[in-house]
C-alpha cells in the first residue's frame, strides 16, 4: 500500500483490484481468510504499539498518513474535487479545530429548510398511494387505506401539510444532532429524492413531541412504521440503487435502518439487522472506506447533493457543493461504523465493520458542516484557526492517540466516532481470541491490550468533556430529565451513554444476562437453561468483571436516574414520571438503561438471591422512594471491589418497577419486551 501512495495508484485501476481484501466478512478460500486475518493482526500490533511483533503479512502499518490518499495530501484533493487554490485553502484548511466556545457555536442555517409545498406533497401521497401496495397482507392495505382517507387539507389529518412539515421539524431538531449525515443548509425538501425525504419523515414522526398528545403520537408512529415497512423496497428497486451508488441512497438506508432498529416492531428490527450487510456491501462495492466519493464517476451537479438549491454559477459554489459531497459520504461510512458497533454491544450482534477498514479523516467540525454558503467557510475557517485550529486527523491515527492518552481535537461527532472504532476494536479482538487457541497468538498480549482499551475509554470520556466545554469529572452527563428539550444538548448526554455502554458490553455480554432471566424464570426445567444458570451464577459472579459490570451499570442508573427522580420531587408532582422511555428522544439511552438495569439483577440476584421480606411498593411514590434509597446508597461506591462489602445488593425492586413503567406502551416493540424481561426479574426478587 505504501507502492500504491507512491505511485499515484488510485480506486478503479487495475493494479488496485489485485490487493489483498481487508473487508470483513469474506467469503472464499482459507487463504483469503488467513490474509485477512493478517491484516487484522498487523493493524491490531500498530494500534497497540507493539512493534516487536513480527508481522506475519506483507501490509504493515508503519503510518497511515504515509499509506492512505487522503485530504492530507492537499494536491490530490485539489485535484479531486476541482477547487481552486484559493477555494481549496478556505474549505480545507482548519476543517477540525480546537475551538473556543464562540467559535464552535453552530451556524443559524436560516429559514428552515424543512418547509415543503402542497405539490411536494402531493407527489409523496400520490407514491404512497401507488407504489405502497401489499397484497398477502391484509392488515398493511387496510392501513394505508386509513391513513389516506379523509380531508388532508384538514390541518389535523396526519398527512396534512402542516403535519407533515411538523415532522420535518421534529427530525432536525430531535434527532439530527445525534447522526449529523445530512448537510441542513443545503437541504430544501422539495428538491430533495422522494425516498430520502419519506425516511426523513419517518424518522420526525417517531419522534414527534408529547404536546401532540399519546393517541396522535401512536397514529402517527403507525404511520411512520407503514412508511418504512415499503420504503426499504422501493429504495431496492430504484433506478439508482447501483453502481456507483448515488449518496441519496446510503443516506436513506442508513436512516431506514435506523427507524427499523431503534423505534419500530420487532419484526423490522430484524429485517434491518439482516439488510445491514447489502448497505455495508454497497459502500465496500463503490470503495467508500478508502476515500471515494459517492457516485463519483458522474459530474456534480446541484441536484445530486442532498436536494440542493445551490447555484452553481460560480467556481466556489461548485467547490462548496463537491465538498459536500465528499463530507457527506465520509460521515454515512463514519454513521454506519456508529449503528455496527454500538448495536454489536447493545443487542449481541455480530460486528460487520472493522475499524481498519476505515481510511478517512474524521469529519470536519461542526461550525463547518452547519455554514451556509462557501463565502461563510471562509469565515468559519479563518475563526477556527484564529483559536487553534489544528490539521485533519485520520481515524485510525485518532484511534491510536486515544488508546496512547493524547487528547484527540475533533468535535463531538468526531469523539463519538472514535469511540465506535474502539468499540469495534474490542469486538474483533474478542473474535480473534475465540478463533484461536492463543489469545492473538502473542504472549501476554490479552490482558495489555484489554487493558489499554479500558483505559481508552476513560481517555475519550476526558475528550467529549473538554470538546463540550466541561471539565473532565465523574458526572457522565447522560441524566434524564422529563421536562428539558432535547436537542442541542443531544452529544452531551451521548457521551455518557456511549461510555457506560462500553464499559459493561466490555465485561458481559447482554444476550447471557437475558439468558440468564429467561432460565431463572423457566427455573431450569431444560438443560439450556441449567447451563445458563450454572454460567452466570457459577462462574461469572466469581470474576472480577462481574463486580466491574455490575459497578459500571450502577454508575450509569445513578447518574440517569438520580438527577431526574430529583428534579420531580423538587416539583412535588406525583404524576410526574421519573423515567419514560416514549419521551426519552435519546437515541441510544433506553436500551442501555434497560442493559444496565438487567446487568443489577443479574449481580444482586446470583449473590443474595431473591429478597427475604419484598416490599409491596404498591404506588409509584413508595417505587420512586425505594429506588432513590437503593440508587443514593450506591452512588457511594468507589471501586469494583466495594461491591464485595456492600449489603443488599439486591434490592433493586424499585428500580426495577420504575424502568419497566417506563419501558411500557412505548412506540418501540423492543421496550415493551424489555418490561417483560424487568417484569419477570421483579417476580424472582420477590420469590
């Protein structure tokens, strides 16, 4: 690779096709599987410093800025997009910065964007109403039929216009800041492809506000899961769903997916699970992890790039508009490394990412992403290197940095991505290990480097606090607060999440404690069961990392749940729940508190057992009371090891109570299994 860079060698030549394959998974020959393998190996030694290590293939990694053309090589990107040096120096230079407070504040992209017409409109209802079809079930047409009836000009029909743009809004501001793939300056909904712009709705509608009320919500939450029921395969069968690829496409496959997984019913759940590959393959197929734009074989052109209404007159418009193009195809590869890791940890998938795959810079900074004009760039890029801004920084360079603890100077997309490529690090050493006798067949190399991961992800905690303008501390920042907005507050309580979520999928697994309940409750009248039984109360209880486990998920509930309870005292309103998982528009936060919740019962109940004299906590307010006791006395644990002295570390029951209350008639069919699985712990407590 290091003859490829210097060559000049780019994606598409034939010298290019003959390299060795590094994607993951393969399929072929043990050879391909054993060079792959090497790579692995090789990228694993770098990344750990382990430089002593003979390399068993012919690619090493000795450094990557050396090895992959990238827009550090600022010729070849001139080249690329087209831009002028003077353009080139304003949308390049600066792009990730370390940033004062005033120079990160994110640009006012100005009208909003989300305003559609009634023609616009009309082309959506009149695809729904031909294309929508599902005849082997019945249930699905009825559907339709109810959702297209009735006068839409009617401000309160569910596909009325103002509902429609009301969706729209929701999408930006709920969930947009949590997966930045789409440029909002430049997108203007009647120009953007219908497909895309369905899942856009799909997604608002799942997240409409409460203000709306629980009935409208539910109506329009079936309104979002009909969409996207049909939206997958219209996606497959459209003109452009091939080579290359058009950036529309990935956009709204990653948000399918996303509303599949995250907010839908079990059933679509799994479909995204099993189409999550066609999307990885489509971007492996257009070379999209090595720096390719998409559909980069056809000429820029306004209406290609996120439906927008740039003209194009000028040579910085066009430069402005191929950037990003560029930018946004960085960040679906980055988003789709986000969904691979982090639902390897909270559902027990198996990752189909690797992170050495991964030969891009992390994406620009926020202030740059959210300029709306290639005039206000420059401007944003002069203020950025006025407060220090810094050059680009490759992903796997970031990576390294992290696990060294150098503090890593991106912005809080940035972080968040590092901290998916250290979670898919972790994921494919525990593969390695499980594929070979010897743990990475090098000496003593498994506790260093599970080690140096643990450490890691305390490092980038450090980072997301200092990038959002707080002090390192141990505050997680991921507490939940019924009555604050989301929104702009969205990465903050992102980085708490995301890190409790790596510290216990580092030490359990969540399909074993689920195992581990469902055997519980069948009081092992199967040998599976038994098995499960004798796993986690035998032998995992007894390692350090069950007490770890059980510490971190205690950390993450107090830090959510304390701040929260609290805040509804404070207000002495009975009525006011301390957690719901309807209103909670964190994307992620649900599921692992339901994870750590389940990781409690698991430690409390293999070491004490179920409660000797069980409270009734018949009302809400002796619930909330007793999981305040619980939580408040467990906040002061200092170490893994104090867990050993604690007593009672089983009387979660209140909390429990509270967090399956919360998971119930939620617009996500996963939630409400989740209070089924709470349920039944709270019955073995109880005996």
């Amino acid at each position: 690779m290091s003859g490829m860079a210097a060559s000049g060698l780019a994606v598409g030549d034939a010298a290019f096709d003959s390299l060795p394959p590094c994607g993951y998974p393969l399929f072929g020959s043990e050879m391909d599987s054993q060079r792959a393998f090497a790579v692995e190996d090789d990228f694993t030694a770098w990344l750990f410093n382990e430089s002593s290590v003979a390399s068993s293939s012919s690619v090493a990694y000795p450094s990557w800025t050396g090895v992959i053309p990238s827009h550090l090589d600022a010729a070849r990107l001139q080249s690329q997009l087209g831009i002028s040096e003077t353009a080139y120096g304003a949308l390049s230079g600066g792009a990730i910065a370390d940033r004062s407070p005033s120079a990160a504040r994110s640009s006012d992209p100005g009208p909003p964007r989300s305003i559609m017409s009634e023609d616009k409109l009309q082309e959506l209802v009149g695809l729904m109403a031909t294309r929508f079809n599902e005849a082997a079930h019945p249930a699905v047409a009825n559907r339709k039929e109810a959702f297209l009836e009735g006068d839409m000009t009617n401000d309160d029909h569910i596909l009325s216009l103002r509902m429609v743009r009301t969706y729209l809004e929701a999408f930006w501001f709920y969930f947009h800041p949590q997966l930045p793939i789409l440029h909002r300056p430049a997108f203007v909904a009647d120009q953007a492809p219908n497909l895309l712009l369905l899942a856009v709705i799909a997604i608002g509608a799942s997240t409409l506000d409460r203000v709306h009320g629980p009935d409208v919500m539910e109506t329009v939450s079936e309104l979002a899961n009909f969409i996207v029921w049909h939206l997958r395969w219209e996606v497959f069968m459209d003109a452009e769903f091939q080579a290359p690829t058009k950036l529309w496409v990935f956009q709204a496959l990653l948000l399918i997916e996303i509303h599949e997984k995250m907010y839908s019913t079990r059933s679509l759940h799994e479909r995204a699970h099993i189409h999550h590959d066609t999307t990885l393959a489509l971007m492996r197929r257009g070379s999209l992890f090595i720096g390719c734009s998409a559909d980069s074989s056809q000429p820029s052109r306004g209406s290609d790039v996120l439906g927008s209404n740039m003209t194009l007159d000028s040579g910085s418009d066009e430069s402005w508009t191929n950037w990003i193009k560029a930018e946004a195809t960085r960040r679906v590869v980055f988003a789709a490394l986000v969904l691979d890791s982090a639902h390897a940890a909270m559902f027990g998938q198996h990752p189909k990412m690797a992170a050495h795959e991964l030969r891009l810079p992390l994406p620009c900074d926020e202030a740059l992403w959210s300029a709306t004009s290639a005039a206000e760039v420059v401007r944003v890029r002069s203020s950025l290197q006025a407060n220090g801004g810094t050059p680009v920084i490759m992903f796997l360079d970031a990576l390294k940095e992290t696990l060294e603890g150098r503090r890593v100077r991106t912005d809080a997309f940035g972080i968040h991505i590092v901290m998916s490529g250290l979670l898919s690090v972790l994921w494919y050493m525990k593969q390695r290990e499980s594929q070979r006798s010897c743990p990475l067949d090098i000496p003593g190399s498994r506790h260093h480097r599970r080690s140096a991961l643990l450490r890691a992800f305390d490092n980038w905690r450090r980072d997301h606090g200092d990038v959002l303008g707080r002090d390192a501390s141990p505050a997680l920042g991921c507490e939940y607060r019924a009555r604050r907005p989301p929104g702009k507050g969205g990465f903050m309580e992102t980085r708490g999440v995301l890190h409790g979520l790596a510290q216990m999928a580092s030490r359990v697994d969540i399909l074993e404690c689920q195992s581990f309940a469902d055997a519980v409750q069948r009081a092992g009248r199967s040998r599976d069961g038994s098995a499960a039984v004798e796993k986690m109360a035998e032998r995992w209880i007894v390692e350090a990392s069950a007490r770890e486990a059980a510490f971190y998920a205690l950390k993450f509930l107090c830090e959510c749940l304390l701040t929260g309870a609290s805040a509804a005292d404070d207000d002495d309103d009975d009525n006011d729940e301390v957690y719901s998982g309807r209103e909670d528009y964190s994307l992620n936060r649900p599921w692992v508190m339901y994870m750590a919740a389940l990781i409690v019962w698991c430690y409390g109940f293999a070491v004490d057992g179920p409660i000797a004299l069980p409270p009734t906590l018949m009302t809400a307010a002796e619930q909330r009371r007793d999981m305040m006791e619980f939580l408040q006395r467990m906040r002061g644990l200092q170490s893994p090891h104090d867990l050993q002295a604690m007593q009672r570390r089983n009387r979660c029951l209140g909390l429990l109570m509270i967090l399956r209350d919360g998971f119930v008639n939620t617009r996500w069919e996963l939630l409400t299994e989740a209070a089924n699985v709470l349920g039944s712990c709270i019955a073995q407590l109880r005996g």
